[in-house]
C-alpha cells in the first residue's frame, strides 16, 4: 500500500491551538466546510511528531526549546 505524506508549515500564534488540534485529530462529526472527509479513516493517520497532551503546551514547550519569543 502506498503511503503518502501531506506537509503543511504555517506560522499560528498561541490562541488558535484549539481548534487546530480539533481540525487535526478529526474531533468532530462532520466538517461543513469538507463534507468528503471520512473520520472512519482517520485511524490510519500518523504524527511524525506525537505531541503530548494538548496542542498549547506542545506549542510553548517547543517554543522554549527553541529559545523563541
């Protein structure tokens, strides 16, 4: 089975973390705004990177590792 990666990089500040994480790990029901995506198969989905508890903390956390503002 191929397998095939989609990267995107985007520069977000800290409030939208939230509903980030929501979109990403497929938290809702049903998008309005992509009725096509099949949340059955959202568990073949992968992180290259599996951020711990909540998308904020990993956020700052990262941020202070990198020594960013």
């Amino acid at each position: 089975m191929a397998q095939h990666a989609i990267l995107r990089f985007e520069k977000h500040k800290g409030n939208p973390a939230r509903p980030l994480e929501a979109h990403h790990e497929r938290q809702k029901e049903q998008y309005a705004s992509n009725p096509d995506i099949d949340t059955i198969r959202s568990k073949y989905n992968f992180h290259i990177v599996k951020p711990e508890g909540r998308y904020y903390h990993f956020i700052q956390s990262r941020i202070e590792q990198a020594g960013c503002r």
